[in-house]
C-alpha cells in the first residue's frame, strides 16, 4: 500500500493503471490484480479525513487528487 502512495506521489497529476500499480506495489512475480483494488479501498480510508482523494477514472486507472489546488 505504501508503493502505491509513493507511485501516486512521484507520478502527480497522472492518471496510473492496474497493470503499472501492480508492477509498482509488488513487482512482475504477482498477477492478482486484486491486490491493486484492496490497496485503493485501504488508501481511501487513510485518506478519508484529508485534502487528498484518489479518483478512479473509468477505463484508465487511477489519480491522485489534492483538493486544495
């Protein structure tokens, strides 16, 4: 979950897809797509009471958002 953010973080503004969270989170060895899915859902959560959003955009993957800008 913390690659994630950190992927999120050094790719600002950018929408990522499953396939390069994946690769990102847990390297080429791991195919279960899911793993991406539960870490959005737990990210979410940290994120709940902040200026910071991760928006799922459909058909793309995922963004980052800082409401604040």
């Amino acid at each position: 979950m913390y690659r994630i953010m950190f992927a999120f973080n050094l790719q600002q503004g950018r929408t990522l897809n499953k396939k390069f969270l994946l690769l990102y989170g847990w390297g080429p060895e791991n195919n279960v797509q899911n793993n991406v899915t539960v870490a959005i859902s737990e990210l979410r959560l940290m994120l709940r009471d902040t200026e910071m959003e991760i928006m799922t955009i459909r058909g793309q993957g995922y963004r980052l958002l800082n409401m604040t800008h």
